[in-house]
C-alpha cells in the first residue's frame, strides 16, 4: 500500500479573476499526483494559469494519512 498525503493547496488564480483566491484539500501520492489531479479539476477557462499549480503543490501544507483513502479533491474552496 502507497502512502498517501493531505495536501492543503492555495489557488493560484491570482486577483481578479479569483477574488479572495482559496484553499484547496487534496488527497495524493506525491507532487506529481497532487499536480495531475488540479490540472484535471480545474476550469478549462483557467487553463492560462497552469504554469502556477505545481508552485502551490511544492509549497502546500502535506499531512501523512493512514489507510487506503482515493486520490482526488476532497474539498475545495476558491472565489
């Protein structure tokens, strides 16, 4: 079994397109994974700001989880 990560990611789409910006809860292996994951979530329309996920995936707070939980977005809020 993968150990698997909490990721506490700020969204990278700056003032104004998002407003106050968010805060994203994802569930993940690693980087890569967690990076894969918001670059699938995300809007197509905010596809000009892919350049910035991975920055936010590096500095994210991550968390060491117990047991086999599925990868993905476990809750997202963004403005």
């Amino acid at each position: 079994m993968t150990q698997k990560f909490l990721y506490l990611v700020d969204y990278w789409v700056p003032f104004p397109a998002s407003e106050y910006s968010g805060l994203l809860a994802v569930i993940g292996e690693d980087d890569n994974e967690v990076h894969d994951i918001l670059l699938n979530w995300r809007e197509d329309y905010l596809e000009k700001y892919d350049s910035l996920i991975m920055q936010n995936v590096v500095d994210a707070q991550t968390f060491p989880l117990a047991g086999y939980i599925d990868s993905g977005v476990v809750e997202s809020f963004t403005t």
